[in-house]
C-alpha cells in the first residue's frame, strides 16, 4: 500500500486518527472505493463520489447503522461506520473469505432476524437513493399501495423518459399495478436492505455474511429474497431454505419472486438501457 496524499488527509480530518498508508479497491461501480490502514492499527474502506449530492453518503451510513440495530439479536452484520459526510463514506473493512454452506445457512437465519425487526411503516422517514438515482420513501398504509407508487411507477417513468421503456411494456407493466392488491399478501413491515444483489453481500474472512450499500428501507419481506434471486448469490437455495425455516414465508412466495424483480429491473433500466425493461414487463405479464 501507498499513500494518497489527498485522501489521506481527508480521512484524517473525518476519524482524527493518521493514515499510514492507501490503495485502490476494485470492483465499485459508482463510488470510488479507498482501504485505508490507520496508525491505530485499524483497516478501512473509504467511498468518494465527485458531486454526489450533499445527502448521498450520510444517507446511506444511516441505513447501515439501522440495519446493524438487530445486529445484536442475531441480526445480519454490516460493517461499523467509521465517519461520514457530504463528500464520503468511511466504514471497518471487511476481510473477504470464502462462501460456504455453513455461512450460507447462517445469512438465512441472520436476513429473516433483521427483517423481523421491522420498520414504523412502508418507507422510511427520508428519502434515499439507490445507485445514483433518488428513491423516494413517503410511507404509505398498504405494501401494494407502497410498491406501486414508490417503487414501480416512479421508475417506471423515468425509464420511459429516458427512452429505455416503450408504450406496449408500460402498458403491461401499468396493468399489474392494478392488480397488486390481490396478489401480495398482507404482512407487517419488514426491515429491508432493499438493493440485496450479489454485489452487496460479502463472504468474510470470520465466516460471516456482511451487508453493504443498503438502500434501506420498511417493505415486503420478499422484496430483498426477490433480488437476491434475480442476480444470484452462492448457496442461495441454502440461504432461502434458512430464511423460511427461521421465519416462514407465506404461501406462493415463490410464485411472486417475479412480482417483486419487476423493481429492480425497472430501477436498472434507468441505470443501464439494454433490454431490462423488456425483462421487467416479461415478469409483470406472469400476472396478468
């Protein structure tokens, strides 16, 4: 490792502790991502975003530190926030390991303890983001209510702004908003990590699963499973074998894991063009 004199010292003003030394870290897609070694002996991850906006990262240290809450109880495990501001992110460093079965089954029982902590309602008291995209989280009374006009017709929008969506998957997708109220079974808010994807989920060294860039927020259980569904994790049918042997899922959950990737696949379209748009109505047309 050498040393960034820049990001140095700005780590330095945030944790009051000397930087010994810095390298670059692969892998992120939006942020630029930093390990730091403190003189205190400590190891780092530093997030920078040029022009993030002023609540980005402090929005995000705040869905760590709540989805760490149940933490205790046999929650999952997210890493300590170290520091944050309008310009970065500084958490404990994660030293990767292997996955395995075991951990696997752990992760299962550790998702369904932090979602079982719930949440004061459908959304969060602010606002928040996920990727860079703004996510709006103004509660509502019903999950259905909830997931159509937070979740689904926002990006649904903005997909079709941004040319990524056209009229006859709008349409499709439109239709199964309409019927959400009979297709998803009522259940209490859970506390979610709610942008659960592979690349959010760390095999560590200590034989935990940690949990990283949430986009936190109180929704349907089956929204996080949803994800991790759609972009695979390993040992995943161990983790949801865990999950629903620790906190059972209502019947037919299977059957709306489609239901609940129709988010998602519209929040990547905003993000990516391609042809998810295409997957995401594809999905909503299960249920017409």
């Amino acid at each position: 490792m050498t040393r960034q004199p820049l990001v140095a010292r700005r780590a330095e003003e945030l944790l009051g502790t000397s930087v010994v030394a810095t390298a670059p870290v692969a892998g992120g897609d939006i942020a630029t991502a930093t390990r730091l070694r403190l003189s205190d002996g400590t190891t780092a991850l530093m997030k920078t975003l040029p022009h993030a906006p002023h609540d980005f990262f402090t929005d995000e240290a705040d869905g760590l530190r709540w989805l760490g809450e149940p933490a205790a109880d046999g929650g999952v495990q997210v890493p300590e926030v170290l520091a944050a501001d309008h310009e970065c992110l500084i958490i404990r460093w994660v030293e990767p390991g292997k996955n395995t079965v075991d951990a696997a089954s752990a992760f299962g029982r550790q998702l369904a303890a932090t979602h079982a902590a719930g949440a004061d309602g459908f959304g969060a008291a602010a606002d928040g983001y996920i990727g860079k995209l703004p996510l709006p989280n103004r509660s509502a009374d019903t999950w259905a209510e909830f997931y159509a006009v937070r979740r689904v017709l926002p990006y649904l929008k903005l997909a079709r702004d941004r040319g990524a969506a056209d009229a006859d998957q709008a349409a499709t997708i439109e239709a199964l908003v309409a019927r959400l109220p009979a297709l998803v079974p009522a259940e209490p808010p859970a506390r979610l990590h709610g942008d659960l994807w592979n690349g959010n989920v760390l095999w560590g060294l200590d034989g935990n699963v940690w949990l990283i860039d949430p986009a936190a927020y109180g929704g349907h259980r089956e929204v996080d499973l949803a994800m991790l569904t759609l972009f695979g994790l390993p040992h995943l049918p161990r983790v949801l074998e865990a999950y629903d042997e620790a906190a059972p899922l209502a019947d037919g959950w299977q059957d709306r894991t489609g239901l609940h990737q129709v988010f998602p696949l519209l929040v990547h379209a905003c993000h990516f063009g391609g042809g998810y748009a295409a997957r995401a109505a594809q999905a909503a047309a299960a249920y017409l």
